[in-house]
C-alpha cells in the first residue's frame, strides 16, 4: 500500500512537471512579447521585455520559471491587475471560488446520490422514468445555459436572488446550483446503473437468503459496492467545478479566480494565464490523487493486487 | 426407507414459476410437485435451464425480477410460504431455511469480512450477544474445516481459495441451525480435488447435523453420494423422480437413460460408450403441446406430440411422467 | 380404449393403438422451430429497432441534420445578411426565431450554427478516431518497450486537466493560425473555416484520442491472444472466421459507440469555449457562440438565448442517448 502511494504521488509530481512544460513552452509559442500589443515604442518594449527577462534565451527563462516555481513564485500580472503577484491574485480570489466550487460539490453529493438511489430502487417506476428523463438532461444542457437561464427566471423575473455577487448568503444559491447541477445529474446516473449492476450481484442473492432486509441490502450490501465508481468520478468533478467556475463566476460576476482567469484571456494576460493553469492543474491533478488513494482504501479487492 | 415415517418438512405441490420478459413469459417451472421429510436428502437433476435452481429459489422467496410463482403451494413446516409477507419471510430466510449458491467467487461480498457477514445472520436471527457470535462463528469454521478460524474470520474474501470461500458459504448457512438447506450446485464452480473435498464435507456434516437438504446438480455422480431421492428435471417440469435406486438402477424416462448414459462410469466392465442427448432444450416461451423431451426422444410417438404424459406411479415413491409407462400398460390390457 | 388403472395413474386415460406409433423425424422436426440463425450486425440492428429512446433519438438526429443541412438552403436570407428595419424582432412569421441587433435572422443563424457544431462534433471525432486507431494499433502490435513507453504518454496526457490546456491551446494557437488566415497560406478548402474551427480540431487532435488509443491498444492484444491461442491449437483454418465474426465486430462496435458519445462531448467543450469568447472565429456562428452572444440582452431578448440552446441540448441529448442504444444494442453483455 505504501509502495502504492509513494509511486502514485510520483508520478503526480510527474505530471504537474508536464503540465507546467507544457504551459510554459506554449505561451512562449505566442509570437512577440506580451506588451507588443500595446501601444508602446520599442524602446519601452525592450525596457519592459528586459524588466520581465523576455529578451534571454528560451532555455533560460525556462530554468528560471521552473525555479521559481519550485519556489512557489507564479510571476506577476502583466495586465489585468499590473505588477501584482500572481499568487497574490490567487491567494485574494481562490477561496472565493473554492466557496463556491466546494460547496458545489456537496451539492452535488448531497442530491446526486439520494437520486440515484431512487432511481435504481424504484427502478421502471415513475420515479425512475423522471429522475433519467432530469438526468440526462441535466447532462445535455451546457452550464452556461443552465447560469443565465436561472438567472433570467430567479433573479430578473422572480426577484428571489440578486443577480450578481455575493454579498448575502442567499445569493450563495444560483452559483451553487448552476454549478453542481451537471455534477449532480452525472452522479445520479452513475449511482443508478452502478446500484443496479450491484443489485444483480451474486452476494445480494446471498445476502437475501440470508434473511436481511431490503434496507440492509441496498445500503450495507449494494451501496458500498456501488460508491466506487462514484468515489472515482470526485477527481473528475473537481476538475469540472474548477473550469466550470469560470462560467458561472462570469455569468454571475463573482470575483473569484475564474472571472480573473476570464479576463486574463480576454486581456491576453499571458503571465496570469500561465500561473492560474499551473494552479489549477496541480489542484487537479493532486485531487485526482487523493481520488486514487481515497479508491483503494474503499475497495479491500484491490490491496492486493499490486 | 423403512424406518418409521419421518415428519414432512416441505411439500411443494403444482408450482408454477414464470419470468415476465419483454420477449413473453417464460415458463421456468410448469408445475412440479414434491416432498422432502425431516433429515431428508433429495438431489435435483438436470440440465441448466430445466428450472432446478429457479424452483429453489421459489422456496426462499428470492426469484429474480421479472420472475413470479404464478401457482401451486409450497408448505414449509407447516406453514404456506407463498403466501407469507416479505417481513415474514425474511425471518425464515437464513434461519429455518438457508442456501450455498453455485459460485463461491461471487457470492460473497467483496467489501466486507467473512466474519462481518455471516455475524450479520447471527445478529438477525439469534439472541446471542457479541462474544457469543464470534463464538458461534469460530465453532461454525472448525465445523467446515478452516483453520486459524479467528484469524480468518477478519479476513476479506479475496484472502480465500475457491474451496475455502465455498466452506465459508457452509458456514454461513449453517449459522443458525437451518432446518432445511438448499445445496444450488455447490461444487461447479470448483477444481476437481475441491468438488471431492466439499462433498465429502457435505456428507460428513449431514450426518453430524440433523436437516434436510436439496442437493441441485447436474452430477448425478454427486447424487448417488449423498442423497436419498432424487427428482429428475426437464424443461421445468419433474420428469421422473424415485429413491436413488429406483433412479439409478432401475430408470422409467428416456431423459433419465439418457442421462445415466451420458455419465462417465469408473467401475464399467465392457467398454461402453458415453452417449450424448442429442437436441437442444425447447423454448420455454411457448413450450410444446405435449411432452417437452419429445423433439430429443428416441422413443418419441404420435401422442407424444400432441398429449401431455400422465404421471405414472411406476413403484413405490417412484414416478415417472412418460407415456412409454401407458404404452406398456396398454400392451398388457390389449394382450389379454 | 380406457385405461383404467388405479394403481399407476391417478386419471383414466383413453387411448388408442395408433397414439403408440412412433412419431415420424419430420413430425418431430416441427416441435423444434429453432429461431432463424442470426448475424451479429442483424441481430444489433433488431435490438436498437426494438429500444424506442435509441430509436426516437435517431429520427431527432436525421430531423437536426436536415435542419441544420438543407434548412439554409430552403431559408430566404443568409447567415450574415443584415436586413435594414428588421433589428430586434421578436419571433415572428416573417422570421420565426426572430432577429438581432444587426437584423440578421436567427432562424437561419441557428441552422448554420447548427451545422457548423455538427461539422466540429464529427470531425473531431473522426479525427479522434484515426488518430487515436493508429496509435493503439501501433503500440499494440509492436509491443514490449515500445508499448509501455507509447502506454505512459497516453497515461500523462489522461492525467492532464484536459480543460486547461484546451483553453491554453485554444489561446496560443489563435494568433499564429489567424496570421496564416490572413496571409493566405492556408489550403484553398480550409480558408471557409477559419482559424477557430482549425484551432479546434488541432487541440482535439493533440488531446482527445487517448481513450480511442487504450480501447484499439486492448483490442490488438487481444487479437494477437487469440491468434497465439489458435496457432497453438493448430486450428488455422478457423482463424480468418474466428476474427471476422467475434473479434472484429467487438472492435468495431467499441469503437463506433465510443465515436458516437465523442460527438456531444465536443460539442459541449465547443460550446463552453464560445462562451469564453475562443469558439469559431466570426462571422461564423456556432450553437455556443450563439448562445453566448445572447447572454448580453438576456433581459430584453431571451428568445435570443432559448433557441440556439433549445438546439444544442437537443442534439447533445438526442447523440447521448442514440449512443447509449447503440452501446446496448451491440454488446448485449453490458444490458
């Protein structure tokens, strides 16, 4: 199990390693310096570019970025907000979006499994036939859809929510439902066909002859079996709140990394660009990480093997 | 059989099981009759899908969905089963009648230890407190034959060999001291070496243990080892059933010749030849008119085809359901 | 005749000689309708036809692609005629989606728009497939190193936050392939795409085809399995059937399924890009750019916003759900 770790979070490292390569050389692909676009004379380009390193050869600004890096040092803000740290920028705007990104996911936990349940148990009921026909909208839908449609219906026409911000607590309810709604559709049809592959299982056979009620075997018997796919898709969810905050924060103009991700595109703000992804994938990829080891510790088969 | 007349535990009569597919109903028991005395051991024989382990599952109330009994009562110790409410029948389950299945790889819960599982049986059915059950289950491990029982019973059931899982299953359905145990191929899924090893445990612990057992198979080999009766199946109906003699040595059916035909015999003096039943099963969507073997039969009439076989009272407690029986009975009336 | 013994049936039985004869092979024969032996495609064919989502979905998808195909033609305006006085129109005979700010129709919009997403969704796909065919082909075939090594690019690139380097793509590539556009470099045919659509396809191409490269990878394996275990059986002549009927169709169907639910995915990610302003280059319209030029007078105009999304969710529905039917219809192990 140990061994297991270790060579998984090495390779995570890995793959953070990649993941900032690759966004580097990227950017560096972007012909001209990112102040070409201003309207600048060449001698404060070069100023600037010599300010900002631009003007060494790529490999070493490349050792340079890595170092800094390692030490934690995103750059600053070229643009959007001039000279200040990228990480500054983080550091005031992403617990705005992990807010709302985690609260999002219970959300989507919280309603997603019981749908699911429900489905499967009720499963060629009504029940069922509504919570797919729901779902599998639910999954259709694109979230941007979904933010300003609500939006239009709860905020505009009905009044219940303000349309933007977040500056009382019930204006917490949009962003979490636009956001968590697809997670929570995903989640609900998982559950559902992975409940009812568990309820065809040999041992809930076993566990009815063994007398236990229905409650016993959908939650002890058929309910852990069937979390594990569930438990597989929080490294993905994690992944899909994180980028689909980037709609919801514009739609609904929260001030959280994703709106300042959104403007850094629009603005070309290349030193933002390249720090938020680099913030974000290593998020991700230590989420989906914690998701792997999360996985074997639920599933004892998999001890074992390897 | 000549003892004195046991207590009848179970007396199934005229059940009828069906499953309700899109394609139509299919009949997976057409109406089988039988009963089974205390400490009693029948063997159920047939090929799969002749609705042996469906009608069992009709005894625990655990057909599959779309599956229902459409007809015919099953008395179990007095008491009409069909009839019962699922609460009701769940503290029967388990505990007066219980059940190993055919897989021993797939039965048991792969998130949960051996001994969380069958303590779950124990916490259900009995009073026994904590360190009783655990009592219970290492006394239950030492019964079927594993070692280091409380070592074991803490272990996942992947830790366990096929052999050692199905011997866990044992344990399981024994927990409670079952009155009836239902064997649904217990040893198919097992090597050779461990199919001998559980049946000789299936045997020894019948005769330490007063109850009655359905031993499904489609090994007549296994049958003649432990059972005392045994009821022929095919294509959902009980084709011919008698003691294990009657059977063996003397067989009314052609499905049940062809059968003991097909077996390999290690004791053979010439050297005969395995013969296999030729033909497939019939659809049980829309069975035959008359007797399902009939398209397989090589003895197959005219009124095979359209009449279905009276059940013939071939000897004592032995039955047959072919109407070879009438056309000897007719021979011997017309030649008189 | 009456037979009428108590002791061996419970029932008289009335029979006569001529019930004794036996039963002619023919006779028997007709007891045993074995069902007309089917092939595999015929027999998925008949299960998709009897699934009525699956079935429902594929009118809807026909329906979709005649809209978003032949509707433009039957149209009187074109997608980027701006007609003086019909600004701002509320849906209308005239102009049955209505109008916008430039008095363009959006009924006509939302066909091309319709197309264009369709024409990413399947080319993506397409190019995900061969893409990703050859490469799990490759590694599959020639094995050993060459296969862990091509394996552990696939896994780094899986493990990668696709989102994010699709947007970081998208960005990059923008500037260089408009430059292109614009410089006329680009092959004749390209040029009507512009450089959104070409920047999309390249970051599909670079991202999307590591599923499609694990399923043709796990398929080659076992093929050559199967081949070895056939060699050694020294069953030759059966190998060219045992592939073209067990194999084969496996893969394919895999791969048709998998390419199928490709589909409404790029949709999707196209749509979520043209809402961050880096879909299709203007003055293309796809569903998502559509859509999200509606946000703005989301208030004034949501007939704006409800038509073009309407379309989106019906298609990525519509391909979700056909997909599903046809995943059940040819691998009926999965049901």
């Amino acid at each position: 199990m140990a061994k297991y770790i270790a060579k998984r979070i090495m390779a995570a490292l890995f793959t953070i390693f990649v993941a900032a390569t690759i966004t580097f050389f990227l950017m560096k692909l972007v012909p001209g310096s990112p102040f070409t676009s201003e309207k600048t004379n060449e001698i404060a380009q070069a100023a600037l570019n010599e300010k900002y390193g631009l003007d060494k050869p790529i490999y070493v600004q490349y050792g340079k970025y890595i170092g800094q890096l390692l030490n934690g040092d995103l750059g600053v803000s070229l643009k959007i907000q001039k000279n200040v740290p990228v990480t500054k920028i983080i550091e005031d705007s992403f617990p705005i979006s992990a807010q709302i990104g985690g609260l999002s996911i219970l959300f989507a936990i919280a309603f997603g499994i019981p749908l699911g349940c429900i489905a499967a148990l009720k499963r060629g009921k009504w029940q069922d036939g509504v919570i797919r026909v729901f779902s599998t909208a639910g999954i259709a839908i694109p979230g941007f859809v979904i933010a300003t449609t609500s939006m239009l219906i709860f905020s505009i026409n009905l009044g219940w929510f303000p349309t933007y911000g977040l500056d009382e607590p019930s204006s917490y309810i949009l962003p979490v439902f636009t956001l968590g709604f697809y997670p929570m559709c995903y989640i609900a049809r998982l559950l559902r066909s992975s409940m009812l592959e568990a309820m065809g299982q040999d041992y809930i056979r076993t566990a009815k002859a063994k007398g236990m009620s229905v409650f016993v075997i959908t939650f002890k018997h058929a309910m852990r079996n069937s979390l594990i796919p569930v438990i597989t898709y929080i490294g993905p969810l994690v992944a899909y709140t994180l980028t689909g905050a980037f709609v919801v924060e514009k739609v609904f103009n929260i001030p959280g990394l994703g709106r300042y991700f959104i403007k850094s595109i629009e603005n070309r703000d290349y030193n933002m660009i390249m720090g938020t992804t680099v913030f974000l994938a290593t998020l991700i990829i230590l989420m989906n990480l914690l998701c792997d080891i999360l996985y074997k510790i639920v599933d004892p088969r998999i001890k074992l093997t390897k | 059989m000549s003892e004195a007349k046991n207590k009848t535990l179970l007396s199934v009569d005229s059940l009828e099981v069906s499953f309700f597919t899109y394609a139509g109903e299919v009949k997976a028991v057409r109406g089988i009759s039988y009963e089974l005395e205390e400490g009693e051991v029948m063997g159920i024989v047939g090929e799969s899908g002749s609705g042996k382990s469906v009608s069992s599952y009709g005894l625990m109330g655990i057909i599959p969905e779309p599956g229902k009994i459409v007809s015919g009562s099953i008395q179990f110790d007095g008491k009409e089963i069909t009839k019962l409410a699922e609460k009701e029948m769940q503290k029967i389950r388990g505990k007066d009648v219980s059940m190993i299945f055919q897989d021993p790889m797939t039965s048991l819960n792969p998130v949960y230890t051996v001994g969380n599982q069958i303590d779950e049986s124990l916490r259900k059915h009995t009073d026994l407190n904590k360190q009783q059950r655990k009592d219970r289950i290492i006394e239950l491990f030492t019964l079927v034959g594993i070692n280091q029982p409380e070592k074991r019973m803490n272990q996942y059931p992947h830790e366990f060999s096929g052999g050692m899982r199905q011997r866990v299953m044992i344990a399981m359905a024994l927990a409670c001291n079952p009155k009836l145990l239902i064997a649904d191929e217990p040893t198919t899924a097992l090597d050779v070496t461990i199919q001998a090893q559980i049946v000789e445990l299936m045997k020894e612990l019948k005769d330490k243990i007063n109850m009655s057992i359905i031993f499904i198979t489609h090994d007549l080999g296994v049958v003649s080892e432990i059972c005392d009766k045994v009821a022929v199946m095919y294509a959902g109906n009980i084709i011919e059933r008698g003691s294990i003699d009657d059977i063996f040595y003397n067989p009314k059916h052609p499905y049940t010749k062809g059968l003991l035909k097909s077996v390999p015999k290690l004791n053979a003096d010439d050297h005969e030849r395995l013969v296999p039943i030729e033909g497939s099963p019939v659809d049980l969507i829309n069975p035959p008119k008359g007797c399902a073997f009939a398209p397989r039969c090589e003895n197959c009439m005219k009124i095979c085809l359209t009449e279905k076989p009276p059940v013939c009272h071939v000897g004592e407690n032995h039955e047959s359901v072919c109407w070879l029986n009438v056309k000897e009975e007719f021979e011997k009336e017309s030649g008189k | 005749m009456i037979i009428n013994n108590k002791k061996l049936f419970s029932t008289q039985i009335e029979v006569t000689a001529d019930d004794f004869a036996p039963a002619s092979n023919i006779e028997r024969e007709k007891l045993t309708s074995i069902g007309e032996q089917t092939s595999y495609w015929r027999d998925a064919w008949r299960r998709l036809k009897m699934n009525k989502i699956a079935m429902v979905s594929l009118v809807v998808i026909i329906l979709v692609l005649l809209f978003a195909i032949v509707g433009p033609f039957l149209s009187p305006y074109t997608y980027d005629q701006q007609i003086r006085g019909d600004e701002n129109l509320t849906p209308s005979l005239k102009h049955l989606f209505g109008t916008d700010n430039l008095g363009r129709d959006l009924l006509v919009r939302t066909m091309i728009g319709a197309r264009i997403s369709i024409f990413i969704g399947i080319g993506a796909s397409l190019l995900v497939l061969v893409i990703g065919s050859i490469y799990g082909a490759v590694s599959g075939l020639i094995g050993g190193k060459v296969d862990s090594f091509m394996m552990r690019i696939v896994e780094i690139i899986y493990s990668l936050p696709d989102m994010l380097i699709i947007i970081l793509l998208r960005i990059v590539l923008d500037d260089p392939l408009t430059k292109a556009f614009d410089s006329g470099n680009m092959l004749g045919g390209l040029q009507v795409l512009g450089p959104g659509i070409i920047a999309m396809f390249i970051v599909y191409a670079l991202l999307y085809w590591v599923g499609m490269a694990r399923i043709v990878r796990g398929q080659v394996l076992q093929l050559k399995e199967m081949e070895y275990v056939n060699a050694a059986r020294a069953l030759g002549s059966n190998n060219k059937r045992l592939i073209m009927k067990h194999l084969l169709p496996n893969c394919i169907g895999q791969l048709v399924v998998t390419t199928m639910l490709q589909i409404p995915s790029v949709i999707f990610t196209e749509a979520y890009l043209s809402f961050l302003g880096i879909g299709v280059s203007k003055p293309l319209a796809s569903l998502g750019s559509l859509a999200s030029d509606a946000i703005n007078g989301i208030s004034s105009y949501p007939y704006r916003l409800v038509f073009p999304a309407a379309t989106i969710s019906i298609i990525i529905l519509a391909f979700n759900l056909f997909g599903d039917g046809l995943r059940d219809a040819l691998d009926p192990r999965l049901k």
